[in-house]
C-alpha cells in the first residue's frame, strides 16, 4: 500500500507470453471438451426439427425460436423467473450480509460465534429434494407453519402456502431465500477478513462512528465480491429447478412456471428436445447480457 | 533472471501435467462391455421395481432365473420412479438403454415412437414365446411394445368410522351418494374433509387415477373409437362438473393444486379424509401405519342410474426390450420368466398388485379380504386407462390438469376448459 | 451509593456494549431461528414414524420417539455405500477445483493477455444453460470417453460445474490483494509460480476455504447428473440414495429425513473445522509462511 514498486520492466520473452496460458490451460480444456462441445450440440439442436425423436431431424432455420418466443407460457415464465429471481437475490444479500457481520463481531466469544456459524450454515446442508420434501411439510394445510401461525392468532390456520395460486410464487420464493442465503453469507464472511484492519483506525481516526464505517469501509471493500456474487447468484437462481419441480411442479396454473420448469417439460414431458434446446439457447443469450455487463464491470475497475 | 526462469519452467511443467492427467482421467475410464470370452451374457435390466418391493425380492427372483438359464447374468439398475423416464430418455438417445426396462404405460408411446423399445409382438414370433397367458399387451400401430407385469387398480377406499360417524351406513355407489356422504362427514367439523384430490402439476396422474376414473366407472370414454381425443364430449363435462360442484361444496381436502398421490394417502391413514380413489398396494402401508384405521373399498361411485359395467383405473408396472439390445433373445427370456404363472404370482404377490399372466394368483397376506373384494371389483368391471399408450400422455394430463385448475378457481367455464383441452390435445396427437 | 456515582462515565461505557452486545445476540437468535427451526423439524419426523409425521396438531417429540430410521440406514451396507462414493467424489472435486482454480484465477488476475476477456464472458455465461437440457448431449459423451459410470467421469463433470464460480471468486480475492505484494517477490527473482504458491494463496486461504466449502457442497448435492453418469448401487450417492426412498405410491419420510441429517452432520464438522481460517484475518501470521 506504501511505496509503489517500479512496475516490471518489459522482459517480454515468448515463455512470458505463453506463461498466462499455461495457467489457464488445464480449465480451457476442461471447458472445452466438457462444457462447450456439450453447449454446441444444444444449439445445434435448437436449429433442428424435432432432434432425438426423430432419426433424421431437418433443419428448419429459425422457426424453433419463433414458436418458443411467441409461446405465452414464455412469457410467463420469464416475468415469474425475474421476480424469483430477484427477489431471491436481493433477499440472499441482506441475509447473507447482516449474518456475516453479526458473526464478524469480536461482541461476543468465539466459541458462540463458532456455534451459530454452524448453526447459520445449517440451510446449505441439505439436497435440493429434501429440502422441498420439508418444506412442503412445512408449508401443507395441515402443517407445522399454520399449527403455529393458528396458535399464535394470526390466520385461520387454514392457508395453503403453495397451492394457492396468489400465495405460491412468494413461498417458492421464500424457500429459495431460506435455502441459499448462506452461500451469500460464507463469502461474504470471507471477504471481510479480507479489509484491512487499518482502514477502520483510520476511519475511526476521522471520526466516523459504526454506520458511516460501515458505508464508507465495509462496502466499498466488500464491493467487487458482492458484485460477482449478486451476478453469478443471477444465473444461478434462474436456473433452480428441483426446487421449484418438486414443490409446486410449476403451478397452481402457471403461478410458479419458470423458465427451468418450462424447459424441463420441453424436454422430457413433451420430447420436444429441439425446442429445449432453443428455450436453452434463449437463457444462454440473456445471461450472456448479463455476462458481458460484467466483464465491462470489471474491465472499467481496474 | 536464471531463477524467474526456473520458475516460469516449474509453473509450465506443472500445468502441463495436469492437464495430461485430466486428459488420461478423461479417457481412462471403464468401458467394460457385456458378452465374455466364455459365451457368457450379461443383460441389464433397468426399473424403479427393486427400491418399492421388499430388500432384496427382486434380486432373488433374478437369481432363480440365472440358475435356470445358465450362461445368463442379469444386472438390476435401480432408479426412482420419477427420474426413471429421463434416464431412460437419454440412454436411449446415446445408445446405451439397458437390454431389459421398466416401463409406464405412459412412456410406452414416446419410446416406440423414438425406436428406443423394441418390437414384442415380431420378437415373440421369432423366440417363439406363448403370449396366450398375457392378461394384456400394450399395443402401437397394431404392434405389442410393452406387456404389464403387474397391475394396480384404483377403488374407491372409505374411512368407515368417519363414515358411520356422519350418519351414513351405506358405501356410496353412486354420485348423489358419494357427495351427500362427502358433505356429512365434512359437516363433521372435526377437521376431516369428505374427499382428497390430488393435482401436483410434477406428477398429473391424479388426472388419470382421481378425475378421469369417474368418467370410465360411468362408461364414458374420452377419445372417439378411432382413438382421436374427444374431451369436449357430454361424458367428461358431466365428470369434470360434477367434480367442480364437490369443489365447490367445499369437501375436498385443502392443498389439492399442489398434492401428489403420497400425500394424499397420509392425509387418509392419518383420518383426515372421509374417502379416496387410491392403489390398492397402499392397503399395508395404510393398515401398517394406522393399525387402528377402519377402512373399506368399494367401487368408483358411477353416475346415477347407471347400471352398465364399471371401469377401474390401473396403473402397470410393464417390461419392454430395448430396441439396441444385442442380446435381444436373452432378454425376451427374462420378461417370458418374469411373465410365467409362478413367477408373475410370486411377483404379484410382494407388489400387492394384480398378476399380469391369467393363470397366476397371487396369495395376498394381511388385508387379504379387502384384496380378494377388490379382485371382484376388478373382475365384474374392466381394467380403464385411457392414458396408456397415448403419445406424451404425462403432458395430456398435464394439460388438462392445467385447465381443470383454471376451471376450479373461476377462471374460466367448463366448455372454456374442454374445448381447450381439447385443442392442446388436437396438436400433441 | 457513592461508588456507583463514581463509576458512572465507565459504567455508562459499559452499558453501552452491554446493549451492544444484547442486540446482537438477540439479532443472532433470531437468524439462529430463521435457520434451525425448518432443520428442527427434519429432526424431530426422523425420529417419528411416519404416520406421526402428518398427525395434527403437529408434535415435536412423541413417545414412539426411536433411531429405528438411522439403525436401518446405517446397516445397510449398499446405503454406506453411497455416503462413502459421496465422500470420495465430493472430495475430489474440492481439491481439483481449487488447484485448477487457483491457476486460472492467477492468470486472470496478474496477467494481460488476448482472450481474456471473451474467455472471462464465456466462463461466467456457460452456467447459464440448463443443465437438464445438457443431459442429453453430455450423456453422450461420457459414454463416449469412455467415463459414463466411473468416479472420474462425476468429478470432471462436477469440475466443470463448480470451476467458473471458483474461478471467478478467486480472481475477485486476487484482485483485492495490492499487486505490490507479488511483484515484490518477483523483483527478488523468483518466478510467477513461486509468488502466486509463497505469497497469493497463503494470504488468500479465507477466500479459498470459502470457495472449497461451496465446491464441496455443490459436488455433496447434486442429483440429476449423479444420476445419469452413473448406473450400478456401488456408484450411486447420497442424493440418489433419498431419491431412491421416494417411492411410486409411497414416501420412507423418516428414513429421507434421517439419510439427509446423517449426510449433513460429517459436512457441518468439515465446516466447523475449516471455519478458523474465517476468523484469523488477513494480516495474521497467513503471510508469514
């Protein structure tokens, strides 16, 4: 952070120009051979008529994406899948952030903050499937949450969380937010040991209490890992299927239909692989937005 | 300089033979094939069966065949119900679905069509196996592609002390009755609804099982006799009607858009609903769970007046040869095994289903009166899924699932919902 | 009376962290419930039967409280089984993607090179396609490379899936780290693989330790291409083995919840272990080594 060092003087030998490669090599291969020969065929297939089914598909141009894009149901999962989307993301960064900080404090002993660091954890422990299965326990008419909610009074006890089509999405929701928030949590725990020490003297130094601190440190320290967190959460959300499959299938009526639903019955419900592959093809493109905006971001920083 | 070098070197090496170990990873991989040296053949044989019947029934029947037909190994690849379709899909797409496969009578349609199952009715002409003992084969285009090993119906199960609590002594056998008896014991007010309809969207079968069922113990049909979708006829308005004005009496059991066929039965074992249309394989569980349970089955409750014979849903475990397999004639032997009269008892007899071979009886332990009356049921009615056989008939179900839910919630009438139905239909066929 | 009157500006200090430290326990236990109340519940069905799973009014504890569900899980030689491939998969998948990561995320963080940045764009953008409707084509090649049921075939394709996020995180800690660090080692003479292992990585474990747990729990869950790339009992995981207790007609509900408890419980220590390198901080001793 003191003195600037004299940059390295331009040794530029071939073995230096190769050097990033050689680092980079082993995931390149990986991703080629595994991820973009895989990715390829997709689109190749979302050109093709009926590709799997059909011994010989032909290739019909762009008429795979029209059907997709003018389907309603389209439409309908991407409006469900941004608000999920969103809503999940900016909820795992609030939880994430305020749990990752309470347990950043130096409050409280270290073996307390140890139990509820496993305890805080404890949502990510669990597979996708069973994590619907509790929490369709959970959530049933007959369940634990309105038992409770009954008892406390508030409701009749009668509210069925996920069958309700006005009520469905948000709960989804809600269980999404409780299974992934200590992703957000663990990295952004990370991060902050990562802040120098001295930026809070300093800080405290010029005066600024806890809350300016926390905006004028914390934050813009945080700032790069909440950046590529909130963008690879993004893709990620948007792709939860398990989750959403095994808890409401996509209903009631279309209330929780979302793109990874949608594609899922593409594929293997209705064999329509060739338009899987184009509603494949179509995510693809919008987090390739996303993507790029990301890259940029990250380009204008340094 | 002389030791940046040295490192550069060091990092290129490193790399380099990672990478050359991920590529040995990549290519080292077993591919151990089936057909030895010795003659010997191994088949493979892939079903959701093993992890339902009792640890290790399955295997052993496998072994009783391979000590009858030396020379032959069968390796059982066990999957869950309801990833087995997918997996069959993509072994299928690659070339790699095993030689013998569990099957659903909903899939049969798309795996024929795909060329991923085989031809029973040529393979059995060319093995020279009997088919006269089948119960039932499941046809497309004239030819058998799969042949239900066992089958298990679907009667109507009442909670009888609900029932005779509500003031009703009489099984309801018709619709009037069934609804006067699903308000009484609503009427209750001890919590327990009349009926449980379960309409999950991931697993539409309560189409097929809790809705359609109505429409085939009344005789009714929803195709033409050509086989065509025919859902906007009177038979399936008067069904979906009639189980939207039990919506709308308010004795169908909370939660139903979202419900599948296990919760549906806790909700019963659990006396929480008054009657159900379920498989009889859940008369254990139920009476395992809740010893104290007093239930009966009957038949699905017919329109009034009708007096002609009843349709009951089933649903099949069937078997089918992989198109791909090149042990093809092994593999007809295992599902000839599995289909021959002590076999197909035995096997019947650990599913708590129906044989799929005419001569086979199965010998039902516990619960073995309600078995035998259900078998009564079965046997003055006929076997009724419309589904089986049907291309994508999960999505048909889901289709309509979609619409009947529209139609349940006001969104839309019932000519709105069939005719829709009927058009979605239209265009899968 | 006199000797609180003369405590009281140290007192008044004191009470504040006092309130300070009530709120934050009290902030801590209600996080503490958010989290631990669903997980309760999983608990209390494994040690019911599964009638009393659905009774209402729902109870916690019952008398027919027993381990019946974990006796019969842990007995079972073909279900250790699967915990034991889920270990050994889950294990390597953590390592290599760290080692793989921690190369690729070096070069993206200190060097300038053409491609990076469509390569950057590619690494983040290839998660986005829907795995399902990878499973076909990726089915396909497995068997053709020969890797379709083996463990090497579940750790590459786990690989694949974990090393962008890995990457990517591990670029970001790079980044944060001032380059003066490295380039200082470098200027004595030692090479880029020297200062990245003697200098980046020490310094960086909190991240790395971050990113090995996600590794780990993303290899420990998934299910759908667990599934596919495998075939027999002795290759299959955890996730399979709970799927597999989800039945056509009927659910094992206590024998899931006690499979999924038992799966967490060997993950939570690993976390527990692992989390002192989340409180060391960063100037501590790590640069040192």
């Amino acid at each position: 952070m003191s003195a600037t060092l004299p940059r390295t003087p331009r040794r530029i030998g071939a073995a230096r120009r190769l050097e990033p490669y050689a680092y980079v090599a082993p995931t390149a291969a990986l991703m080629i051979v595994l991820m973009l020969v895989p990715i390829a065929m997709v689109i190749g297939y979302s050109f093709l008529d009926n590709v799997i089914l059909n011994k010989d598909p032909e290739v019909v141009g762009l008429d795979n994406y029209i059907e997709v894009i003018t389907d309603p149901v389209f439409g309908t999962a991407i409006a469900n899948t941004l608000v999920f989307v969103t809503a999940s993301v900016a909820a795992h960064l609030l939880i994430g952030l305020a749990f990752a900080m309470m347990l950043n404090s130096r409050l409280l002993g270290p073996r307390v903050l140890a139990a509820f660091r496993g305890i805080f954890i404890l949502p990510w422990l669990f597979t996708a499937a069973i994590v619907a299965v509790l929490w369709r326990m959970l959530l049933s008419p007959n369940g634990v949450v309105n038992y409770l909610l009954g008892a406390l009074g508030f409701g009749d006890g009668t509210t069925e969380w996920l069958s309700d089509p006005g009520l469905a999405l948000g709960s989804v929701t809600f269980i999404n937010i409780w299974s992934g928030y200590p992703f957000f949590m663990i990295s952004l725990l990370a991060g902050l040991q990562g802040i120098p020490a001295d930026l809070y003297e300093a800080a405290k130094v010029d005066g600024a209490g806890p809350i300016q601190r926390f905006w004028n440190v914390t934050i813009p320290q945080l700032k790069p890992i909440i950046i590529s967190m909130a963008l690879l959460d993004f893709i990620w959300t948007s792709q939860q299927f398990a989750l959403i499959w095994m808890t409401t299938g996509g209903g009631p009526i279309v209330a929780t239909e979302m793109l990874s639903t949608y594609t899922y019955k593409l594929a293997f419900a209705k064999y329509e692989f060739a338009l899987a592959s184009t509603s494949a093809v179509l995510i693809l493109l919008l987090s390739m937005v996303l993507a790029v905006l990301y890259v940029r971001h990250q380009r204008a920083r340094d | 300089m002389s030791r940046s070098t040295r490192g550069r070197r060091t990092a290129l090496t490193a790399v380099g033979a990672m990478t050359a170990a991920a590529a040995v990873l990549m290519t080292a991989g077993c591919s151990a094939d089936s057909g030895d040296a010795d003659g010997d053949v191994t088949i493979e044989f892939a079903q959701w069966w093993e992890p339902e019947l009792p640890e290790g029934a399955l295997r052993s029947i496998m072994d009783d065949f391979e000590a009858a037909n030396p020379g032959i190994t069968v390796e059982l690849i066990s999957g869950p119900y309801a990833s087995t379709k997918e997996q069959l899909f993509a072994g299928a797409a690659s070339g790699t679905m095993p030689d013998v496969v569990g099957l659903d009578g909903a899939w049969v349609s798309d795996f024929a069509k795909q060329g991923a199952i085989a031809d029973l009715t040529s393979l059995m002409n060319e093995q020279g196996m009997d088919d006269s003992k089948l119960a039932s084969q499941i046809q497309i285009d004239g030819a058998t592609y799969m042949i239900p090993v066992v089958n298990f119906v679907y009667p109507l199960f009442v909670n009888t002390d609900l029932l005779s609590e509500a003031g009703i002594d009489q099984v309801p056998s018709t619709r009037t009755e069934f609804e006067t008896a699903a308000k009484a014991i609503t009427d209750l007010g001890s919590g327990a609804s009349g009926w449980v309809l379960p309409l999950s969207l991931e697993a539409p079968n309560g189409i097929q099982n809790d809705v359609m069922s109505w429409n085939w113990a009344s005789g009714g049909s929803m195709l033409t006799d050509s086989g065509q979708p025919d859902v906007t006829n009177a038979d399936v308005a008067s069904t979906v009607e009639y189980v939207k004005s039990l919506w709308d009496d308010g004795v169908i059991a909370a939660g139903s858009f979202t419900m599948k066929e296990q919760d549906k039965v806790e909700e019963f074992t659990n006396g929480r609903v008054g009657m159900m249309i379920d498989s009889l394989s859940h008369i254990n569980l139920i009476q395992e769970n809740n010893p104290d349970l007093n239930f009966d089955i009957a038949a699905i409750p017919a329109e009034d007046g009708y007096d002609g014979s009843r349709g009951i849903p089933y649903a099949s475990w069937g078997i089918g040869v992989a198109d791909g397999s090149d042990h093809q004639a092994e593999a007809l032997k295992l599902v000839e095994y599995l289909m021959s009269a002590d076999v197909n008892s035995e096997l019947s007899t650990i599913a708590n289903a129906f044989p799929g071979n005419v001569d086979s009886t199965p010998e039902f332990g516990d619960g073995k009166e309600l078995f035998e009356k259900a078998f009564e049921i079965y046997q003055s009615g006929y076997p009724a899924n419309e589904f089986t056989g049907l291309p994508v008939s999960e999505e048909l179900m889901r289709q309509f699932d979609t619409e009947l839910q529209k139609y349940l919630s006001g969104d839309e009438s019932v000519d709105e919902m069939l005719s829709t139905v009927q058009d979605s239909w239209t265009a899968e066929f | 009376m006199t000797i609180q009157t003369s405590r009281r500006p140290g007192v008044s200090r004191g009470t504040r962290t006092n309130l300070a430290r009530l709120a934050l326990l009290l902030g801590l236990v209600a996080g503490a419930t958010f989290a631990f109340a669903p997980v309760l519940w999983m608990l209390s069905s494994s040690f019911k039967p599964n009638t009393q799973i659905f009774e209402f009014p729902p109870r916690l504890v019952t008398e027919a409280f027993s381990f019946d569900a974990y006796a019969r899980i842990l007995t079972d030689p073909e279900k250790v089984r699967f915990f034991l491939n889920s270990y050994i998969v889950a294990g390597a998948v953590t390592l290599l993607t760290l080692l793989v990561a921690i190369l690729a995320a070096y070069a993206f963080s200190r060097f300038e090179f053409p491609f990076k940045r469509p390569l950057n764009v590619v690494i983040v953008s290839v998660q986005a396609v829907p795995p399902i409707t990878l499973l076909i084509p990726y089915f396909g090649l497995m068997v053709t490379l020969g890797l379709y049921n083996t463990y090497p075939g579940l750790i590459l394709t786990y690989m694949v899936f974990t090393l962008p996020y890995a990457i990517i995180m591990m670029t970001g800690y790079f980044n944060t780290l001032p380059r003066e660090l490295d380039e200082a080692v470098r200027v004595d003479g030692a090479g880029s693989w020297t200062a990245l292992w003697r200098v980046l990585v020490p310094i960086s474990v909190p991240g790395i330790v971050s990113v090995g747990v996600y590794t780990f729990m993303i290899a420990w869950n998934e299910y759908l291409f667990a599934l596919t790339l495998t075939k027999t009992t002795d290759m299959r995981t955890v996730p399979i083995g709970i799927q597999l207790l989800m039945g056509q007609h009927s659910y094992e509900w206590n024998e899931m919840m006690a499979m999924s408890i038992l799966g967490s419980i060997p993950v939570l220590v690993l976390f527990l272990f692992f989390q002192r390198f989340f409180i060391g901080g960063l100037a501590s001793g790590a640069v040192k080594s």
